[in-house]
C-alpha cells in the first residue's frame, strides 16, 4: 500500500509539479516569444544587409567599369580635336606665311609697283614738258599765222590806197607829191605807186567785190606758216582790188510810165520765198570735206598725240582708246 | 479827185507809218529811251501796227516791239498782258521770212527776262512755231528760232524739257550741220542750255548725236563757235559718268588741250570748264586726261589767265588730286602747287580763295611726300593766315582749317612746321605738336634742329591743360631730350638758377 501510497503521492507531486511548471512556462512564453522576434529580426537583416552590400558591390564594378570606359572614350575625342587644332594652327601659319609672301611679292610686282610707279611719274613729266613745247609751238604757229592775215590786211589795205593814189605818181616831167626833190630818197609811197598798175576804171563783176573782201579766207587756209609770202601773193595775184564804183550816170529809161496803181501793187507786193538758195546743193559736203582737209593741215595729229608713250604709262587697264586727234569723227 | 490822188493819200499815210515805225524802232535800239517810250504809251501804238496790211510795217513794228522787251522787264510783262503773243505766233507761221525773223526775235526778247515769262510764251504756243521756224531754209529765220528757244531753255528744267518735247533738238543738231557760223554757234549754246538742267536733257541731246557733231567742231577757228561747243560739252558731262565717258569717247581730248592756248580766254575757260566736269567723275577718267598732258596744259593756263578764269582750272587741279594719291602726285609733278601759290598770292576774291584751299588740302593730304610739296611751296603759313584774317569768309575759313588740318595730319617735313609752332591758336597746335612728336623720337638731327632753332623753347612755352591731348604731345617730346636741357629752356629757369646762386655758401 505503501507502493501505492507512494504512488499516489507521487501522483499528486506530479500533478502539483506538473502544474507549477505549466504556470511557469505560461509566464516566460511572451518574453521568450519577443527574444525569438529579435533573433530572427536581427539574423534577417543581417543577410539582408549582406545581399544589399553584395548588390552595391556589383553595381560599382558595373559602374566603375563603364564610367572608365567612356572616360577613356572621351579623352581620346579630345586628344584627337586637340590635335586636330594643333595641326589646323600650323597648317594656317604655315598659309599665312606663303600667303604673306606671295600677296607681297603680288603687290609689289602689279599694284603698288615702285619702278613703274617711278617710270610713270617720269613719263609724265615728260609727256607733261612735251605737251607744254608743243603748246607753245602751236601758240607760236597761231600767232604767227594772225600776225601774217593782219599783215595781208595791211598790205591790201595800202594797195588799194595807192590805186585811189595813183594820179600822184610823179612822171618824168613833174615829181610827184611823195617824191620831193628835197628827200634823199622818195617815199615809199611813190615806189608803190610805180608798182601799182593803173587801170582804167572798168564796170566789174559783183564777184570782184567779194573777192577783195573775201580774201583773207583762203589766204589764211593756203598759209603755210611762214612770213614773207603775204607780199608777193597780194601783189602778184591778177585780180583787180579796185572796189567797184556804181556807174556815174545811168540812162533811165525813157518811156512810157506805168500806171500809178500798178507801181503801188509792186511796192506793196512782199517778197517770194523762194527754193534757190545763195549756196549749191553740195555745199555741205565741200565745207566738211574743206574743214577736215583744214583740221588734218593746221593740227599736225602726230606731234600733240604720243599714243605710245601714253600707253606705255596707263598701267591700270582703262577701256578708253587713246584719243587721236587727228582723225575726224563721223558724221 | 484823180485816182492819183487818191492813192497819194494812202502812200503818204503808209509813209508816215513807215516813218514812225521806224523812228520808234531806232530809238528802242538805246536803253536810255526805253523809259520815254513807254510813257508815251509805244505799247498801245505798236499793237495796231503789228496787224498792219503792210508786211514791211509789220516787220519793222515787230522789231521795234522787239527792242522795247529786249531792254525792259516790265516792258515784255507789258507786251505778254497785251496779248500780242498769240498773234506774233499766229503769224509766225504764215508769214514772210523777215517778219518770221523779227517775231522770233520778240519772242526772245520776251522769254529772257524770267521763267514765268517764258511760261508766258510757252503757254500761246510759241514754242512749237519755233520749232517749226527750225525747219525753214532760211539761215536767219533758224537762227533767231534757235535764240529764242535757248532763252526758253535756259530758265529751267521744265522749260527746257518742253522745249525738247516738242522736238526742238534733232533740228538743232542739223542746225550744227550747216555752214553758217551764227547759226552753229546759236544751235550749240542751245544744246549747251538744255543740257545743263538734268542728266535726261542732257542723256537726250547726246542720244540726238550731238556730241559727234559737237566734237567735229572744235578745230573751227571761230573762236565764239568753240566757246560754244565747250560750254555745251561741258554741261553734257558734267551730269554723270557715262554721259562723261561719252564725250571722251568722242576723241575730244588731245585736241581741246590744243584749244588752251586759244587767243579767246573764254574759249580757254569753256575747255578748262570741260576737262573739270569730266574730271570730276572717276580716277579713270581723271587718268585719260592727265595722261593726254592735260594736267600741265591747265597749270600753264592757269599761269596765262586771272581772276574767275582761273576758277574752273583750278577746281580740276582739286578733284583729279582727290581721286587717288597717284594723281596727287601728277598733280606736283606738274608744277601745279607752286602755281596754286602763286594764284593764292595774286588772288583776292574769297571763293576763289577758298577754291585754291581745297585743292591744295585735297593735293596734301593723301602722304607724307605730298604734305611735303604742300610745306614747301610755304603754303601752310598762308593757309593759316587765311583762317585767321577775321575778314575771311565763313567758307574760306571753314576750307582752308579743313586742308590745314588734313595736310598736317600728314606732314613730317619738320622745318615747314616750325613756323607753325608760333601764334597759332591751339586747335591747329594740337596736330603740329603732334607730329613733331611722331617724328623727333626717331631722328637725332631733327631733334637737334628742333634745339637749335628755338622750337623747344618755344615747346615750354605752350600752356596746356594737363591731361589733354596736346600736354601728352608736349610730354612725349620732352622725354626724347635730356632732362637738363629741357628744364634751361623752360620758363623762370633763370629766377631758380638766380636764387640757387644766392643760396650758395661757398666753402
């Protein structure tokens, strides 16, 4: 019984025990429970932070990798635009260089030419003393030319006077007025009047008049330029410089008068318009003809115009012809 | 009463018309009249005479008309208020060649005076009748057209270009055909006036073929007829380059030097005219001519003449040097600034004065070289004299500051600009204290001249404000010479030495 006592009592130690215990673990469990959180917590995040690290890890090789990569690429570029600048600035001096060569020797040769620049200025001067002796030539030559007209002038004048003078000749009986016999010599009137031929008075042509007054014209045109001429031509020439004197008496005519009436119509009566002219027809063409011939004479086209010297020195093109005054212009 | 008598009667009043138509016309010829006859009222009795049945009446009324408005202002007002225009060109086409050259000659006489009686005339007509007039046979009924249309012409632009819309100028180029003299000469100072107002005038008259004609005629020894032609040329160039390039083209050149020598001066002063306006346009054309030897015929010229003569002459010296400092340099080269000083010397009238100071300024201030021609003709000393006579003209100081100031700004001919250094107000100072300070630091003879002269003295001398332009030139200069030397040429130098002196405490 004993046993079973024992028993018993164990039983109900077992019970008691089995009881405290149950209480026991009852109290602990949610502290125990929260100590499990935190070591699983804690063992997580440790391998989590291990996976986030090792993530990292790849991610900057991956990086590093690529980041060298591009660098290298970059710079690469660079070393080659700066080279590229490097031989661009030597290629440019180097242009500079020819281009400053040549564009001096260019300039120098057909812009800014010292020599011809010189060889210009000579020539003109030259050119300008030639153009300044032929002047004066010329200028000359005009003179002396007025100079000989005033002189034919001068002489008709005094041939005419000794016509009107002539009855003061003296004869071989009588001197004359201008021949005094008190002068060693006689007056050079009387030597032109024995020169001079008397004429009797004769009824002349309209054209004698015209000719007296006309002709220092075609004296002048047929002048050589030289003196000593005038006398001889003037004096030589057979036309009669006696001015036509209108007749003395006239006969009227005797006869019936006309009507009053009709001398009244004729006095009235306004004058015709009519086609003939005082020149010919081919006047025109003679006075140009006449002219050019007198230009070609008087301005000796040669001598003023020195077309080569001109060319020689124009030595910036010009589209102009050298002028040569020696041809006419077309009409 | 026989029919003799009777007619006696009317011959004795056409002869008493006659008579009086003819006094009236000798006494018009005096302007000493004028007056007289207009009091008397000539107008009112010489209108009715216009209308007379007798042609030589007419005439002789026409010609007394004529006069009467050739001499008066207020007369031609009188003669267009009458209205005896419209008659006048009326008749001027129907009637005899005389009284067409009588009417032609009041309407001349009309139209000179002023625009507005030009209009006048060109109002009834008159233009067109003597265009018609132009086509007559008789040389003397052209010419007087052709003077009435150049007093038309000559007015304005306007004027001018009716007289060339009604077809005036391909009748006056054949009037340079024929072979009177009176008549060539009248046509080409038409030509010259109508010309003269605009490019297109002027681009009509030569598309007429004038300047052919024109050029043929200048180696005629009528000297009236070649002033003529070189006035008309003249006005044709002087519009625009083509218009130019076409008179040279007409070879006009070589010959027209030829015609400097002219015994007519106004010949001389028409061509020079000629060579000025083509001149004026381009290098180019500046070229042809002073390659022909023009330049030197001009300068000798200008030699010959005096007075306004010489103006047009030497206004081309001026623009052929403005062109390029090449032509410049012909310019020298041909003894031109030495004969520009000697104009200035003999001048007196300002413009022509002024005139001579462009040039010159124009000659001076392309170089060195050219600044140094000017300096030594003494040219700079008149030039400022010139701009400091308070009687000068406001142009003539204007120009020749203007050519002083551009010739200094080149000149380094040092001993023309010492002269320069005294009395001279400080504007033109600046530049020559400028130059010399340009020049001295880089040559040892002129800075010893410069000593030795007295300019340095006269360099301390100059008050400048400190800071302007002209102290910097001044201290430029003194630092190219020693210390020592600027200070003895300095003012009150001799007070400091003085009172060093007294100072001094011999040992």
């Amino acid at each position: 019984m004993a046993g079973l006592l024992k028993i018993k009592r164990e039983v109900e130690e077992f019970k008691k025990e089995y009881f405290d215990r149950n209480s026991q673990a009852e109290e602990s469990r949610q502290t125990e429970n929260r100590a499990a959180l935190r070591i699983q917590s804690w063992f997580r995040a440790c391998r989590a932070r291990a996976y986030l690290s090792h993530l990292h890890k790849k991610a900057i090789t991956i990086q590093k990798i690529w980041r060298g990569f591009t660098a290298r690429a970059r710079f690469r570029q660079m070393v080659k635009a700066a080279y590229l600048i490097m031989k661009m600035n030597f290629y440019e001096e180097m242009a500079v260089r020819i281009q400053r060569r040549w564009r001096g020797f260019f300039v120098r040769k057909y812009i800014h030419n010292f020599y011809a620049r010189k060889r210009y200025l000579e020539g003109l001067s030259r050119k300008n003393a030639l153009v300044r002796r032929e002047l004066g030539e010329l200028e000359e030559l005009q003179k002396r030319e007025r100079d000989c007209l005033e002189m034919v002038k001068e002489q008709t004048a005094k041939v005419y006077k000794a016509h009107r003078l002539h009855h003061l000749l003296s004869t071989k009986q009588c001197p004359g007025v201008f021949n005094s016999p008190f002068r060693p010599a006689p007056h050079e009137m009387e030597l032109l009047l024995r020169q001079v031929k008397y004429q009797t008075p004769t009824r002349l042509a309209p054209s004698g008049k015209s000719c007296l007054l006309g002709m220092p014209g075609p004296a002048a045109q047929s002048y050589p330029g030289t003196l000593g001429s005038p006398l001889n031509k003037t004096t030589g020439t057979g036309f009669s410089p006696r001015p036509v004197l209108p007749p003395i008496a006239t006969k009227k005519q005797q006869g019936l008068f006309r009507e009053p009436g009709e001398v009244w119509e004729q006095r009235v009566r306004c004058p015709d318009l009519t086609l003939r002219l005082q020149t010919s027809y081919t006047h025109l063409e003679e006075a140009q003809s006449q002219l050019r011939q007198h230009k070609f004479m008087t301005l000796p086209s040669g001598r003023i115009e020195t077309g080569s010297i001109i060319r020689h020195l124009s030595h910036n093109s010009k589209s102009f012809t050298q002028p040569a005054c020696g041809n006419s212009v077309s009409l | 009463m026989s029919q003799r008598q009777i007619i006696q009667v009317f011959e004795q009043y056409q002869k008493s018309r006659m008579q009086f138509v003819q006094t009236v016309a000798d006494l018009a010829a005096r302007p000493q009249n004028i007056e007289m006859l207009q009091n008397a009222g000539v107008m009112t009795l010489l209108r009715p005479l216009m209308l007379d049945s007798v042609p030589g009446i007419q005439q002789t009324a026409a010609l007394a008309l004529g006069r009467l408005a050739d001499h008066s202002d207020s007369l031609s007002e009188a003669v267009v208020r009458e209205d005896i225009l419209p008659q006048l060109v009326l008749s001027l086409a129907s009637q005899n060649r005389f009284y067409k050259k009588a009417a032609a000659f009041v309407l001349r006489a009309v139209a000179k005076h002023t625009p507005e009686l030009a209009q006048a005339v060109l109002a009834c007509g008159g233009v067109d009748a003597l265009v018609l007039c132009l086509e007559e046979f008789d040389p003397g009924v052209k010419e007087a057209a052709a003077w009435a249309l150049n007093y038309i012409a000559r007015h304005d632009a306007q004027l001018s270009q009716s007289v060339v819309d009604a077809g005036a100028v391909p009748l006056l180029v054949l009037c340079l055909l024929e072979p009177e003299m009176a008549l060539k000469r009248i046509a080409a100072s038409t030509l010259s006036d109508i010309s003269k107002h605009s490019p297109e005038l002027a681009q009509t008259v030569v598309d007429n073929g004038a300047i052919a004609h024109l050029a043929q005629m200048i180696l005629s020894p009528d000297a009236k007829l070649k002033r003529q032609v070189f006035s008309a040329l003249s006005q044709i160039s002087k519009h625009s380059v083509s218009l130019a390039e076409m008179v040279i083209e007409a070879e006009v050149f070589p010959a027209a030097i030829a015609c400097l020598k002219d015994p007519d001066e106004y010949v001389r002063k028409n061509v020079t005219t000629l060579m000025r306006e083509v001149v004026k346009h381009t290098p180019e054309l500046s070229q042809v001519i002073v390659n022909c030897g023009g330049m030197a015929a001009v300068i000798d010229f200008l030699g010959e003449s005096s007075g306004n003569l010489r103006l047009p002459g030497i206004m081309m010296l001026g623009y052929v040097a403005a062109h390029s400092e090449n032509l410049a340099m012909a310019v020298i080269l041909s003894k031109g600034v030495p004969q520009l000083a000697l104009c200035m010397s003999e001048e007196h009238e300002h413009h022509i004065k002024a005139a001579i100071a462009w040039s010159i300024g124009q000659i001076g201030h392309h170089s060195p070289e050219h600044a140094k021609a000017v300096a030594t003709s003494n040219l700079l000393s008149k030039l400022l004299e010139l701009y400091m006579e308070a009687s000068s003209s406001e142009d003539l100081q204007a120009k020749s500051k203007k050519a002083l100031k551009s010739i200094l700004q080149k000149c380094t001919y040092l001993p023309g600009l010492e002269p320069l250094l005294y009395d001279v107000p400080s504007n033109i100072l600046k530049h020559v204290v400028c130059q010399f300070s340009k020049v001295l630091p880089h040559d040892s003879k002129a800075r010893r001249l410069f000593v030795t002269s007295g300019g340095l003295k006269k360099l301390q001398e100059i008050e400048a404000e400190p800071g302007s332009p002209l102290q910097d030139h001044i201290n430029n200069i003194n630092s190219c010479f020693p210390e020592e030397i600027v200070r003895y040429y300095s003012p009150g130098y001799s007070e400091v030495l003085l009172e060093r002196l007294e100072r001094f405490q011999p040992a």
